[in-house]
C-alpha cells in the first residue's frame, strides 16, 4: 500500500474481506436464531457469500494481469492489518446478539445500519480517490453494497 491510496488489488482485497466479515456475523446469527430471523440471517449471509464470490473473481481477473509483485495482499500479516481495519467498523460486535436476533424488524434494522456503514466507506474512499480505474472498481462495489441496502430497506418496510 503506498502512502494514503489502495491499489486496485488491495480494494477488492478489502471488499472480498468485508463481504467474509458480513457473512460471517450474519452465519453466527442465524445459529443463534429461530424461525423467520434465522431465515433472514440465512439470507443475508448468503447475499454476502455471493457478493464476495464476485469481489474474488475481479481480483483473480486483476491479479492474472498484474505486473507488478503482488505477495504482500496473500502475507498472513497484511491480511490481519486489512481485517483489523474492517472488524467492527461495520458488523459491530459489541452489539448484544440477544438484542439484534429478538426479532425480524431488529434484525432487518441492524442490517441496514450495517450496510449503510459499508457505503459510507465505500463512498467515502471513491471521494478520496482520483484515479478513475480505483474508481470504477468502487463504483462495483458500490452497486453491490447499495442492492444490500434496497433489500433490507424493502424487507423494513413491509414489515411495518
């Protein structure tokens, strides 16, 4: 990573890491879940399991073209720093469990809060970023993530 930008490889590295952050926070719930919340952590992990089967074969298609030295994104070391970076800035896990499974509206209203917080990082590096290849690859993301907020802001409103 040089100076305060990302590299193409390394923001699909962190988008392939956040998308296994999600699925494995929405896993985790849905084992302590029952009924329709269960169902609907079931879901979401599943949409964050594709999400990130999409984030990886970018990747893959980029690094098969890379010229450049590569190793340090596949060095157990980087990948704790990105993880580091990612854990609880999005699927917090302070929040109390008991608190986000009670029922479907908590857990739909937890997941839009969630996937709000994902765009904003994601929205928030494409701002700070001038060169246009890093921003297309956000603007995939972007269009990932912001399916995840239209699903969960449906699924809000038709429970109320």
């Amino acid at each position: 990573m040089s100076g305060n930008t990302f590299s193409q490889l390394e923001m699909l590295r962190i988008a392939v890491l956040m998308e296994e952050e999600g699925r494995d926070f929405y896993t985790n719930c849905a084992e302590l879940a029952s009924g329709k919340v269960k169902n609907f952590f079931v879901t979401a992990s599943g949409q964050e399991f594709l999400h990130g089967v999409k984030f990886q074969d970018l990747y893959n298609e980029l690094l098969e073209k890379e010229t450049e030295p590569v190793e340090y994104l596949f060095d157990e070391d980087i990948t704790t720093l990105l993880r580091a970076l990612i854990e609880n800035s999005v699927f917090d896990r302070k929040d109390k469990a008991s608190e986000i499974i009670k029922d479907l509206k908590s857990a739909a209203e937890y997941a839009l809060k969630s996937e709000k917080l994902t765009v904003e990082v994601y929205e928030n590096l494409f701002e700070n970023t001038k060169n246009p290849e890093i921003k297309a690859i956000l603007n995939t993301i972007l269009d990932e993530e912001r399916e995840h907020v239209e699903y969960f802001s449906r699924l809000l409103e038709e429970i109320d």
